[in-house]
DNA sequence: TCAAGACATCGACATCCATCGATATCAAGA
DNA sequence: TCTTGATATCGATGGATGTCGATGTCTTGA
C-alpha cells in the first residue's frame, strides 16, 4: 500500500488486504466496505448491476434500464445514482443518452473479500 | 435444482443458477439473495462475520463477541440474531454460552454469485 | 429560438433499522 | 432453592432509506 489506510475510499479498500475469514476486519476498514455491500444489498439494486452486466458491450442505457422495471424513473435514477457513488458502476454521457458499466474488479475484489477462504 | 425457485430459501437461492455478471438476475432471485446482503451490509457484522470466521476453531463465543464492540450486549446479540436468521451464521449451545459459527458454504456461494465472471 | 425527450434533483412520506435500557430466560453452583 | 452470570427479548427512539410526483437541466432537431 503507498497510501495510509485511512486514506482509502471504499472502492480501494475492498481490494486491500486478507479476506474476511483469513484475520479480524479492522473496524475502519469495515466502515469502509459496508457501503459497497449495502449499495448491493437491494433487489432493484442487484438487478440492475445484473442487466447492466450482462449487456452486450457490459453496458446498459438508462433509457433500457426502466423499461425493466414497474418503478418511475426517478426511482431509478437515485438507485443508479447509489451504484455509481458506490463506485460499482461506471457513467458515461453520450447524447441525449447515459450509458452505466459495471466496474468488474470491484466486484471481483469484493467477492474476493467475502469468499476468500473458498 | 430438485426444488422449484420459488421455494428457495435465500441461502438455497445463493448457490444456484449463474452468477450476476452472466444473465440478469430474475426478480425472485434477487429478492431472495439481498437479505443476505443485507445482513452483511452493516460494520459491526462484518467484523462479526469476520472475527467468528478468524477464530480457532471457526468459531468464537458471545461473551468474546461483546468485548470486541463496544456496543451493549442486546446490541451485539441482535447482530448475531440477524447473521443468524440469514443463514450465514450456526448456533450452538454449550453449557451457559452459545457459540457461532460461520457457514463458509454460504459466504463461497455468495462470493461466487458477485465476483462469478473473474 | 423553441419544443420535445432523456435523465437528474428536490421535497415529502412511510417504512425500516441500529441502538439502548429494562427485563426475561436459562444453566450452573452454593 | 437462591443467586449469579450469560444470553435473548421487548419497547422506544432517532436516523436512514425506498418510493413517488413535480420540477429542473441538457441535448437535439425543427
């Protein structure tokens, strides 16, 4: 690590260090990967990082994306809005339209972080 | 599956079927796989989780639990309540304590489920 | 410049949840 | 049987969260 611990955003610290069962999770670095795990922990939530992922190109439009639901859009939206400050999906802007990726190391590494005992 | 999905339970839910990143996730699934997210998206579980798993044995008593936190005692058994609930810890009592244990099975599956396309 | 459409933000509301103190339960010893 | 200690349950409370309708912001094309 080049950076002290208690700099690291949620997204980094999830890819650091040994797996949940291997030693004891500091409580800083649990605070830090709880958010990822809630932002995860929704239906709506969990969906839409699926459908996203599974896109071709791993990409997914907005526009798509409430199509799949019986939810309004500014519903949506702040579920978006919550994966991507997360840092579990990535956005992009092209035209009138907004395209969501999934970030897949983060997943990886979250998955990593829980399972890693395997 | 021997089960039809709709009598899963979320743990059962967790270990079948493909992972997140290769086909959207149905309604159903999703809706059985959050809750145990969601009982692993909070701090003190994590390190709930986490010391129980690193323990001797793979399991710690609730007398340990409690001086780890510094949380009240109903507190900390309502975590345990929940982990509990959600299929991710087991339960055991010995004479006048009671023991947890992590299901690694679950918390594999579960990682599986995520992290699935590497 | 205007209208239309895609998406985000805002404010409100109902529900859920983490936490606590008080209390109940239950096993072991004296 | 009584007491003690370990754990669970209960009820209350403040704060977080999912959802919505209304509205704002941009971009495009006419």
């Amino acid at each position: 690590m080049s950076k002290s611990e208690l700099t690291l955003t949620p997204v980094e610290t999830v890819a650091c260090c040994s797996p949940l069962v291997r030693e004891p999770l500091s409580a800083d670095r649990a605070e830090r990967v709880a958010p990822l795990l809630k932002a995860l922990a929704d239906p709506v939530r969990l969906r839409l990082v699926s459908i996203v992922a599974a896109s071709e190109g791993g990409e997914a439009c907005v526009c798509d994306l409430n199509d799949a639901f019986d939810l309004s859009q500014p519903t949506i939206s702040h579920h978006l809005k919550v994966l991507h400050e997360a840092g579990l999906l990535d956005r992009t802007k092209r035209g009138v339209w907004v395209y969501y990726a999934v970030r897949r190391e983060v997943l990886g590494d979250l998955a990593a972080l829980i399972g890693g005992g395997a």
